[in-house]
C-alpha cells in the first residue's frame, strides 16, 4: 500500500533534549512537508522539501531542523532551541508536478516535553 | 495573522440534513482552495478542492462554493452521515508550494 508513515505515534521527552520525527513516503512524491498543529490552530507549516538535498523554511522553522538525503525520507528534528515543542506533529507529501497541490498527510506523531 | 479562518469550531446536525461548514480568507492572491478531512488519531485526508476560476465544484455528496468577491467558501455535505463526522479543514494555496490552513470545524452527525 502506498501511504506515509510517520513514528512513533506518541513521543515523551525531557527538556533540552534533541529529538527526531521520523517521516517515509513510498507515493514516489517530490514534495515533502512538516506541519505543526496546536489546539484551536490550523496546521503551520514548518519546512518543506521540493527535491532532494534541498528544504526551505516555512512559517515556523525556529528551533526545528530537517534533512533530505533521500525522496522518500524527511526526518525532523525538534531541538532544544525549540520553546515550545510539545505539539502535533504531521508530516506529508504531494506530487509537485501534478498542479493540483493536494498533500498526503501520515497519521501524525504527539510530542510531549516535560 | 490568519490568513484563512473557520470561525465555527463546531457544527452538529442531524443525520439526512445538510452540513454547511465556513471559510473566509483574506489573501486575493489564493488562487486554489482544499479541504480536508481529519479524523481522530489519523492524518488529514484530502476531500475535493476548487481553483479560483470557478464557482462550484461538484463530488458526490460534497459541493464547494466559492464567492470570489466575498473572500468565502463552503463546503455542503448533502446528506449528511454519522460516518461525516470529523474535523474540516479549510485551506488555500497561491499556486506554489505553501498551503494556508484554518483552524478547523468539527462536525458532529447525530444519528
């Protein structure tokens, strides 16, 4: 089944500890993203990929860190410069040359720093 | 500055009638609009979208209207399901690859 995974599910951490969101796409898609979601706010959008070995910062991208060695990986590293990381985190993709900009999301990943 | 806003976080209606959830917008350079479903514990799942140039765009049960002038667009569910029950999602794009989404309504269908 094609799709994206994103792990783990739920994620527990302490203070001024660096931690990585996994995110794989098998959708064969370009574009990769991560979102940030809060209670009460619509999806912010904190990086994204258009191609391998190239990102660009989204709306929200301070204390977050991301790489794309492969197409169908982008891991995101929530850092300790990060103020407020207990969060939602969903990662998705889209097919870049398809004009119609839908994204496939992954079930997404709860933060929770302590 | 929320450039897209769902001003209902909540919307209950009653199975078999019409669901008819909100968004305003105040970016005139959106030029696409999606939404999207959301249920609990999964991703956002893409749900019918409608490009600028239209008014109307048509799946199934699901209609999107969009009102250029006024900034807004719906999205009707006719009928409406208990399985209908989700969070929405409202979103809009300039035509690269940022998407702007609102904050979301809940649509409870009571059986």
């Amino acid at each position: 089944d094609g799709g994206i995974t994103q792990s783990p599910k739920y994620l527990f951490r302490k203070e001024g500890q660096n931690v990585t969101l996994s995110c794989e796409q098998n959708l064969n898609h370009d574009a990769m993203y991560w979102y940030r979601q809060d209670p009460g706010q619509g999806l912010r959008l904190i990086y994204y990929s258009q191609i391998v070995n190239d990102f660009q910062k989204g709306d929200i991208a301070e204390g977050y860190s991301v790489s794309r060695e492969k197409k169908e990986s982008f891991p995101l590293t929530v850092t300790s410069a990060q103020k407020n990381p207990t969060a939602f985190y969903l990662c998705a993709s889209s097919d870049s040359t398809s004009g119609i900009y839908e994204q496939y999301f992954g079930p997404g990943t709860r933060l929770t720093v302590t | 500055d929320q450039q897209v806003k769902q001003n209902s976080p909540s919307l209950s209606v009653q199975e078999g009638r019409i669901s008819i959830l909100n968004c305003d917008y105040t970016n005139s350079m959106f030029d696409y609009f999606l939404w999207y479903k959301k249920y609990p514990a999964e991703g956002p799942t893409f749900l019918i979208s409608i490009s600028s140039i239209k008014d109307k765009n048509e799946d199934g049960r699901f209609t999107v209207f969009l009102n250029k002038s006024a900034k807004h667009l719906s999205l009707h569910i006719v009928p409406s399901q208990p399985g209908d029950s989700a969070v929405y999602f409202c979103a809009a794009n300039t035509g690269g690859f940022k998407t702007i989404f609102g904050a979301g309504t809940r649509l409870f269908v009571k059986a």
